[in-house]
C-alpha cells in the first residue's frame, strides 16, 4: 500500500484515467471568501429564479467542510462530451428541434456517479479512509473548487473553461479526509473576449461572469416550472432543452475534441428531431422515448411547453396542425403554449374560429391569457 502523499494522488490520477475521466485535479477542501461572497451576492438579487436549492443550502455550498466538516482534500474529475458537430448548425432548421449537447446522449449524471463509485473503491485499496462522492446532486461549487484544482477556470460565461477541452467538461467531486497536497489553481484566459456574452440570444448576461439565469434559455427549458415569459419566447427558436450558444463560440474550442465516451455521443440524429413528431407525445411515449436520458428529468408537460413554443417560433404553417392539436391537451401549461403557437402561425381568421370553438370552456388562468 502506498503511503506518500505525492505517490497516492499518483495511484489515483492513474486509476481515474483508466476509469475513463479525461482530467483529474486535487484542491484543498475550502473556497475562497471571493466565491462565498459571489454566491451570496447573485442569491440576493434573486438572479437564480425557481431554483430554491441554490439558495437553501447555501453555507454548504460555499463550505465543502460545511457540507462534511472530515473533509480535507476534493479530487475534482472532468469527462469530456465534446459535440462531433457544429452544435449550433440545428438552429437554421426551423421545423426540427436543438437540444443542448450534453443532453444528446445518456443521461452524464448516472454515467459519471458510476465511474465515481468505481473509483472510490480504487480510492480505498490506494488509502483507506472516509470518502464521499458528488455529482451535481448536492451543494458543491464545483467549477470554483475546479478552478482551484488546475482543470479549467470559470469564463465570462460562468462556465468553466479548459485549454483541453474547451467548454465540454462533466464534472464530478470526491471528498477525501486524507490530506492531499493540491495541484496548482488554473487562472483566468479569457482576456478581452466577449462572444459568449454577445451571442446570447436572450441578453442574459447582467456583465462578464454574471448570469440571470430568469433569462438564461438553459434555466427557462429546464428548471422554470411555469409559464416563459411572453417576452423571452420568440428569442429562443427552437431551442427545447438547454441552449449551448455561449459555449459554443468560445474560441478555447479550438482545442476541444470530441468526447470518447461512447454512451456521450448522440446516437442517430436526436439533437433536431422533428417538432411535429415531439409535440405528439403523451407521458408514455415521452418517458419512453426519452428514458437513460437528461431530458426526462423535465417532464412531458414543460417538455411540450418548450416544444410549442418552438413550433411558434418555426414560421412553418404546416406545423399548425401540431399545434391545433394539443389545444385539448389535459395539462393546462401546454394548452397555453399551443394557444401562443396557433397565434403566431394561424391567420388572424383561423385564430379567431379557434378561440369560439376551444375559449369558452376554459377555466385556466394561464390559457385564459392566452387566448385573450
């Protein structure tokens, strides 16, 4: 068994490569007053929406020790998922729908936690001890602590970066109670760039390193519960699930390759499936179809949201019937948003026939507005 500090990180870079991870840093298990103070900065202006567990959890997430005071040293692992393609080139093609690359194939969080899990237990035969894994699923700043851990830096965007890779890293964390001597931190590349903040279709950057994620079309197609605001939807096309436009652009691409990870790589063409063939989806088809898949963690009913809002922004009359159809839809969410497409596709004539056959029997709030 080895009991050098310097030959046990060794052992366990050496077996997080074999496991598949593309890039492993070891940090201290702390952040700095400057994230903590960003943290509470950004929650206080309420620039995180519906996402209450940002806000709940709060000290552990500035804290790792917070979070688990035996901690002492975080092993920070990066995947790469890397797009084959342009991932921007799906956006000209109106009557399909964009999904965000990482959501392209199986679900990373059950890939990433397993060869976490794997790893652990590589953990305990190179040092015994008391360990404890994440990936995205608790209070952990891990593009801070990834920073601190050499693998990348957090750009304009708020995403982290690496001369590697890019902008497609999955990031997991395992907390050690060993006291491991960290790598070098990573510093900020970004210089006087500002693509990622000029392309955003929805100007959700407030400045460099600042999102409202009220605005972001990530946040609005994934973690917004509720109705999009009027305002934002024609600014997202058709993008249903994630948007990917500030990664994309990022110039540090140039060096990115695509990911090697088999079950990353979208199978077929699933990132523009046709919106026609989406909006016909009830739970069933939806789950099934989508099963092993991030996209299932939205549910049918703001899936369809998102798809509508899509088939509204596509200018393609023959997506009307697709639209008409779910105008009966049991979930009141997509009856509005179908409202909202027939508006923008039908005729004025044809809208107004609709609203005296489906508007009288309305009794939803949300759909009352709409048709109104």
């Amino acid at each position: 068994m080895t009991t050098s500090p310097s030959h046990i990180k060794a052992a366990i870079r050496d077996a997080a490569l074999r496991l598949g991870f593309d890039a492993v840093g070891f940090a201290k298990a702390e952040l700095g007053a400057d994230s903590r103070a960003h943290l509470a900065a950004y929650l206080s202006q309420g620039f995180h929406g519906d996402m209450g567990w940002l806000k709940a959890r709060a000290d552990q997430r500035g804290d790792p020790r917070e979070l688990w005071p035996e901690a002492k040293t975080v092993v920070v692992l990066a995947m790469n998922y890397g797009p084959e393609t342009d991932p921007l080139q799906s956006l000209r093609a109106r009557d399909r729908a964009t999904v965000s690359v990482y959501a392209r194939g199986r679900d990373y969080h059950l890939l990433v936690k397993s060869r976490l899990k794997a790893l652990a237990q590589a953990i305990g035969k190179i040092a015994p001890g008391e360990l404890k894994l994440f990936v995205d699923t608790a209070p952990v700043m891990e593009k801070p602590l990834a920073q601190r851990a050499g693998i990348g830096w957090q750009g304009k965007h708020t995403n982290l970066v690496s001369r590697q890779y890019g902008s497609w890293l999955f990031l997991g964390e395992i907390y050690l109670s060993l006291d491991l001597p960290p790598d070098a931190g990573d510093s900020d590349h970004c210089g006087s760039c500002a693509a990622c903040l000029d392309i955003c279709p929805t100007r959700a950057f407030v400045k460099p390193y600042l999102l409202d994620a009220r605005r972001c079309i990530s946040y609005l197609t994934i973690e917004h519960k509720g109705h999009i605001p009027a305002a934002l939807r024609p600014l997202m096309g058709n993008r249903i699930y994630g948007c990917d436009d500030c990664l994309a652009v990022c110039p540090w691409n140039k060096f990115a390759r695509a990911a090697r990870e088999p079950s990353l790589r979208a199978p077929g063409d699933p990132s523009a499936p046709h919106l026609a063939e989406l909006a016909d989806l009830d739970d069933a088809a939806f789950r099934k179809r989508f099963s092993g898949s991030a996209v299932k963690r939205t549910g049918r009913d703001r899936f369809l949201r998102n798809v509508l809002i899509a088939i509204g922004n596509s200018d393609d009359v023959s997506l009307l019937p697709s639209a008409v159809a779910r105008l009966d839809d049991a979930a009141p969410l997509v009856r509005a948003m179908a409202v909202w497409a027939l508006r923008r596709l039908a005729t004025p004539r044809h809208f107004a026939d609709m609203r005296t056959r489906y508007r009288p029997d309305e009794a939803d709030e949300g759909v009352r507005a709409e048709w109104d």
